[in-house]
C-alpha cells in the first residue's frame, strides 16, 4: 500500500509559531515531532517510508525534506503553486509507477494529531482490503463531538462487515450550515469524515476524470510534457476533494475509528487534546502562573508569566506574542489577514 | 533652596519592565525620558542641577549618574543598603555644608509623575517661602480621587494663606484602613499626601533627633566616622519618614496642589494617567490589535498581538511576557516573590 502525505498547506491558525515558511504541519505541537513527522512514523510497519509519497510546495520542499530524510526524494513532489487537494492527489497518484497506481493509496494530511496509531493502521489494513476486493472509495469516520461546521459529515448506511463496521456511506455532506449540523450530531447517524481516504490509485484518476475533467486533462499534458507543470499546474481548478468527488460518488464507505483524532483546527483545539495540571493549565516552555486556570500558554523563547488569567491563550515567540480568548482561537486568521494587509511579511 | 530626589527603590510593581538593577525610577513610562530624569529636569529653572542631591543605592549609582550626568557626582549618595526615607533623608540633609542645611530642602520621590511642572515648581516657591519665614514643614497635598489605603492622608486645618491656599494639617494619617481612607475621602476635609516635603535642613535634623534618636546619633558617628558608614548605616531604624516624623509633629503645613500627580503605583495606575486609541488602548512599542479595549500593552522588544481582550496588561521584553487582568495589576508583586522564591535570578 502507498500513501500520500498532503504537506502543501499553509495554515495560519497557530499563528505566531506557524509562519509561511514554518507551517502547522513542521510544528511540534502535540508532541516533540513535527505533526509532518509524527504522520509519517505512525504509518509504519504497515507502511515503510519507500512507500510513501509527499505532496508539497516549492517553498517547503527542502523543510520536508529534512523532515523525512527516509523518504525517497522523488517521491517529494513540489507544486508550483498549490491548488487545493483534488490536484494534489490526482498529480501524485499520476507520478507513480503504473504497478503502484493499480494498488491501494491511502491519502493523508500532514497536519492531523492521531493518537492511537496502532488502531489506525489496523483501519488502514482493513480499508486496503476493501478498495482491493471492491474497487470501492474507504473514508474513516470519527464519531462527532461537536456540531462542528467544518468538516464533511458522513450519514451511515447499511453494516458490510460486523468486525471492523464497514459501512455504506448513504451521502456525504461536505461542510454543513450549523443548523444541519446539529441535527446530525443529534441523529447518531452520522461520522465526521476525518480526511483520510483510501482508493485504488486508478479509480481515483477514473473519479477525477468524470468529475473534474478539467483537472485530469491539465495532469495528462503534464504527464506527457513534464516541463511543462509549471505552466499548466498553477492553472488547475482548485477544489478540495471533498466536494469534487465525495460528495458525488454513490458508493462511498466508512469505516468507524476511535483512535484520539483530531485535526488540531486551532489553539482551542490543541489545548483540548493536551494533559493540562491541576489548574487545567497546558503549558510548554518556561511558564509561570498564579491564580490562573484553564490556560494555554506557549513559550517557544524566554518566558511568559501570567497572574489571574483564565481560558485564554498566550503563546510566546522570539519575535512576537499572541494574546486571545481561548474561545476566540479561530479568530487569529483576522490576525494574519490584518498582517498581511499592512505587509508585515517578517511576522507572516 | 536644595532638592533630595529619594532614588534608592527597587519598586517591583512595573516587572517585567522592572528589574533589580533597573527599577521603576530609571524606567520611561510616562514620557520618553525615565521617571528620575523627569523628577530633576521639572525643577529647573527654580532649582539647578547644582543643588540636586541624590540619595540612592550603591548597586543603582553608575546608572543614576549616566541618567543625571549634570549632577554634581559627590552629590549622588550611596547608601549600603536601602534603610527607608527616614535613614535616607537624615543623612542626606548631614551631608550638605552648614549654609545649605540652614536653609529649604524640599524632598522628592524619583519615581513619580507631575504633568504640570510650572504649577508644581510654583508650589515649591511658596514652600521654601513659609518653611524658611516660619521653620514649618510643608508637604505637597493632592485632592484624593479613591479611598486609597497606601497614602498618608492631611486633614486640612485653618487656611493661613488665601492665595497659595496653605493650610494648617490637623492631623496626619498614614496608611488607613480601607473604612477610615473611605470617610477621609466622602468627607472633602483631607488630602493625599504626594510624598513631597519641604522643610529647613536643621529643622529635620531636629526633628530626628527627638523622634528617631537611634538614626540621629547613627548618623552623627557617621559624619565624626565616615569611615564607617558601610558598618553603621545598615544598622539604622528603617522606617518611612511619614511614621518617623509627619504623623508626630504639630505644625504640618500643606499646599494644595493640581499638577497632575501620580505616584504610578502599578500598570493600571500607569494607564490611567496614559492617552489610549479610539478602543482606549494604551499602546507602547509595536502592538496590533483586534476587538481588544481598554488594555495596557507595552512591547519593549519584539511585537504583541491581540485579539478579543479587555482590560489586561500585557507587556513583553526581551526575555519574558507579562498577562495580568488591569484590576489585579498589583499583584505583580507576588509574581515577583515567586521569582525570588524558585531563585530564578534572571528574571529578577
């Protein structure tokens, strides 16, 4: 089985210790490896780093290289510019060898925090089998713990197998209003789909090829004229896969994992998954409270101190601080929009 | 008429701005010039720097003298540890020639504010007039604004003076308990005491003699010895002027006075007395922020974003950030305790 590590993203929602050229997923954020790292690692031994594939940037390239210096180096792709997942995985799946495409491809993010990762490969095997025997697209699904409006949501369908709970997918609803959400999450009919599918190499440039031609005649000019990526890739549609192929395909399925998921969307987000102390303070770095509860605070450089603070998150770099409401995380992307509009490309 | 500016402190309100060997007086917080360098250029033109005597430590003297370089040096004093206004005053008045000490010294704190610098130096002349015509002394009396419990309060006598509005004090009363700071305040009969105290050099002498003999006759072994000031001054009574001798003695005078004083007792002292933006941010250094009001943000070095918060102090240097609610400033203190407690030297 070959997997696809998608490493193109630039998120900004761990501003300041996320910049451009640092992005989440070379973070170490849940533990002392970089998300990137940390993905990669968790797959073997059922996948070894000569079967896996990296999708990123230009400008990231050589950080992911140093990353992963197991991987293959041309198996490190770099887009010229990036142009959401669907390309990401179409280019990828079409750079392997014919003999791979026909396998199995497991397609990952980069940036994602799994915690048990034993229960996760064995998912893998599971998947594996099913997209081997039946040509049919795998999705895992973690059950929802919010009306989290996000992520694509999964409605379940018909049990294929008791033992690992393959399921049919009845439909899947990319990023649903709250409303819709809620009534999900309510229901217990549906999973969160977690971004990690798993394909036969060649039905997934078969699903592209109807659903987004434009993108598969793009590919096959480049798989014709190589040099000619840099023209044509920056030109490509750019839409997630979500909404180019799962949402339209009729026999998708699930697979239910509970494996300590999370797609770490924010600082909010990482403090939930970390062990905080007694006052429910995550701290990292040289910190010091009193009188102060419920905290994320991150010293990457010096130090920080905080006296009566609650549920905010402070987070210290060498060159800057973050001060917000742990409740207003998300909003850090105002932040860096703000940044970049007054072109303080040193913070960016 | 010669001026004592009391630069020994070692505040530890304004950490981590403040630090050991860089207190709150040597600190610009108000203006671009640091607190002390404010407290002797406001005297001139009425006092010149040739009458300007520095009481301060000898761990602070080199940077005394770099701030006040037009000081005479022989007149910055260092003590060999900090023994409170008392000890501070007596041996500084000891160390004038006879003719000096015959006529007005007025007293001054290094370390607070005065907006108003001609009203205030109007005050002093006024000062020097009654304390040299009628050997009185004077202190330098604020119209209260909070029932605050950490100042002297006068309770205002008979106007002797309709002009200058010089008034009898009936009574002197440091450091009430919050009831009584209260009715001293709804009562419109007292002032604040600013901590300002002009006075004949001989009279104070006098007046420690009687009150303080311990501090007296240390100091007079030290004006036969001077050799053995660093064996002798440590020794002496600490205790604060205001309990030594302004509650004790009968003929307190006072002049009210309007010149925008503040004795910058803590950040949130500090921000009140600061213009803030259109959101009511007080802002030093490079700070952006979104959704945030009425916070005190101070960036020595680096820069400090926020986003979604109120009323917080937050200031960063080099080495460490501070986060601490606008109405808990003063806690800082026990921030600074834990530091010296876990011997975190450093940051002290």
């Amino acid at each position: 089985m070959e997997a696809i590590v998608l490493a193109g993203g630039s998120g900004t929602r761990f501003w300041p210790l996320s910049r451009r050229r640092r992005p989440k997923q070379l973070l170490a954020l849940d533990s002392e490896q970089s998300l990137l790292r940390a993905t990669v690692s968790r797959l073997a031994p059922f996948i070894e780093s000569s079967s896996v594939w990296v999708c990123t940037t230009r400008e990231l390239a050589a950080a992911v290289r140093e990353e992963l210096p197991e991987v293959p180096a041309a198996q490190i792709l770099e887009e010229p510019a990036g142009r959401n997942t669907s390309a990401a995985i179409g280019w990828t799946v079409q750079s392997m060898p014919p003999e791979l495409r026909a396998g199995a491809v497991a397609v990952l993010p980069a940036d994602h925090r799994i915690a048990d990762a034993e229960v996760f490969r064995g998912a893998l095997e599971v998947a594996e089998g099913v997209c081997l025997q039946s040509d049919r697209v795998v999705t895992l699904g973690i059950a929802p713990r919010w009306p989290e409006t996000g992520y694509g949501y999964l409605q379940l369908g018909k049990v294929l197998d008791t033992e690992s709970q393959l399921r049919e997918v009845v439909r899947f609803t990319e990023k649903p209003d709250e409303a819709t959400a809620q009534r999900f999450v309510e229901s217990g009919d549906y999973l969160w789909n977690a971004g990690i599918f798993i394909f036969r190499g060649q039905r997934m440039l078969e699903l592209l090829g109807r659903f987004q031609p434009e993108i598969a005649a793009g590919l096959a000019t480049v798989e014709q004229e190589p040099e000619r990526l840099t023209e044509i890739y920056p030109q490509l549609p750019s839409i997630s896969i979500d909404f180019a192929v799962m949402e339209k395909i009729d026999d998708l399925v699930t697979i239910p994992i509970d494996c300590g998921w999370s797609d770490l969307g924010s600082w909010a987000a990482l403090q939930e998954v970390l062990e905080g102390d007694e006052a429910g303070n995550v701290t990292r770095g040289r910190v010091l409270t009193i009188d102060s509860q419920d905290n994320l605070i991150f010293a990457e450089e010096g130090s920080v101190a905080a006296v009566g603070v609650s549920d905010m998150v402070i987070v210290r770099t060498g060159d800057t601080v973050l001060v917000v409401p742990r409740r207003r995380a998300q909003e850090v992307r105002r932040l860096v929009s703000l940044l970049e509009e007054q072109e303080l490309e040193e913070l960016l």
